[in-house]
C-alpha cells in the first residue's frame, strides 16, 4: 500500500517505484474458470525494509516504518513525505497499491555480514576465530 516515486540521482530521467507498506496476502482460485480471490494472509504487517536500507545508505534518509496498530496510514504517509526532507522530484502516492512477491532474506543476510552491525565485541571474537585455522 502507498508507494514512493524517487530518484538515484538528480538528473535520473526515470523515476523508481517502491511499496511503502507491505500487506501478506494469499491469491487463489478453486477452478480455472474462477476469479482469484485475493485475501489478507493474517501475518504481520510490515514496511518495505530493502528501500528502507537503500534510502539510508544513499541519501542517509532514515525511512520510519509503519506501525499499523497505533498509526494511521495517513499519518505514516505524511511521516514518510517529512522524513525525505523536501526531495524536489520524489513523491509519495498514498493511493496506490501493488501485488508483487517480497522477500528479504537476502538483506538479512547482507546485514548479518556487515561488520558495523555487529556487537563490539564480536568484531575481535570473530577475527580471531577466522584466524585459528591459520
């Protein structure tokens, strides 16, 4: 739900498209000649948390996630709209939705592999784990 149009850079031509919010769902149908019916799947509500940690890494734009228990989605969009900080080209389209398939697996992974995520005192454990065989 909600989308963000944005740009690499300021002379990009095109613009890039991202989900906001990000609702599970379950798409099916019983026969062939049936409509597919599209139903909330029950699991968590979330942001998109890849765009979330592209933003902060080229622009240094801290994306807020959506907190759908104590927040509307009017409110996090206009959240979203003050936090890219007056961006000329990039806007947020509170009325758009996308089916799509998401996961963020492969982010987890990257962020696990990132030395700065880790604790102070897994950076000496680790290299000297790494060290051992050697």
């Amino acid at each position: 739900l909600g989308q963000l149009s944005w740009y690499e850079a300021e002379n990009s031509p095109e613009p890039r498209l991202a989900p906001l919010v990000l609702v599970p769902v379950v798409l099916e149908r019983g026969t062939v000649a049936e409509r597919f019916k599209l139903t909330y799947s029950g699991a968590e509500v979330e942001g998109n948390l890849s765009l979330q940690a592209r933003l902060k890494a080229d622009f240094g734009i801290a994306l807020p996630l959506p907190d759908p228990d104590n927040q509307p989605l009017p409110a996090y969009f206009a959240a979203v709209r003050e936090a890219l900080g007056g961006r000329g080209r990039w806007s947020v389209a509170a009325d758009a939705i996308a089916l799509g398939f998401f996961s963020f697996s492969k982010l987890m992974l990257y962020r696990d592999l990132d030395p700065a995520t880790w604790p102070a005192t897994a950076e000496g454990a680790s290299a000297q784990l790494a060290q051992e065989p050697f």
